[in-house]
C-alpha cells in the first residue's frame, strides 16, 4: 500500500494552474467561484489525479510500471481541504485508488489502475 495525505493551499492551485494553463476563474478567483455555485474557488481534478497517479505509481513500483489509470472526479477539494491519497492492490497488476478529504468524503471514485512489474 503507498498513501500521502495533501493539505491543498491556494499557491499550490495557483502554482498548478500556471503550469498546466488551465487558468479557470473557479481556480483562482473565490468571488466568480461563487458566482457560479462554489463555495471558493476549488482545486482542479487533473492536479488530484496526479497526486493519485503518483501515489499509484509509488505501489506499482515505480511510474515505469503504470499502464493506465481511470478515476471519476466525485467532489470537490476546497484550500485547507486535508486528502488522504491511497494505492491497494487488487489482484495481479491491478490497484484500487483513493482519494478522501477529511470529512471521510470521497472526491474520487471509481479509481483504479492497471500495472506491470
């Protein structure tokens, strides 16, 4: 098993979404954020699958060995939102993944990946 727990700050938001282009209001700005729905503005799925993809490759032994990885983004992961990334196997060259905030609230599902090694 590979597990990291995240604490998600806004620089971290903002750093990512300078690196990946991905410059959404909902990403950077708490007041459009709301605008729309939100209760701030909110991390971005892609910035957690990869903390997962990094957690799953840890189990798989190394990112040489990961083949594929699906995840369903099922919630949203405020700045200060603590989640725990975790990486099981399920059987041979197969992983269950994970990913649950504080409250014990799942914000991926349906998380799996495929290794060989």
């Amino acid at each position: 098993m590979s597990e990291r727990k995240v604490t998600f700050t806004r620089d971290q938001i903002a750093a990512y979404a300078e690196a990946s282009g991905d410059r959404n209001p909902i990403h950077l700005d708490d007041d459009f954020a709301r605008s729309v729905g939100l209760p701030s503005l909110i991390a971005h799925g892609m910035l957690q699958m990869g903390i997962a993809a990094t957690v799953a490759a840890e189990a798989a032994g190394g990112p040489a060995n990961l083949r594929r990885m699906v995840v369903r983004f099922a919630g949203i992961v405020v700045p200060g939102d603590e989640v725990t990334f975790g990486a099981v196997s399920a059987g041979e060259g197969k992983l269950d993944v994970r990913a649950v905030n504080q409250r014990g609230e799942a914000v991926l599902t349906k998380a799996t990946a495929v290794y060989e090694g």
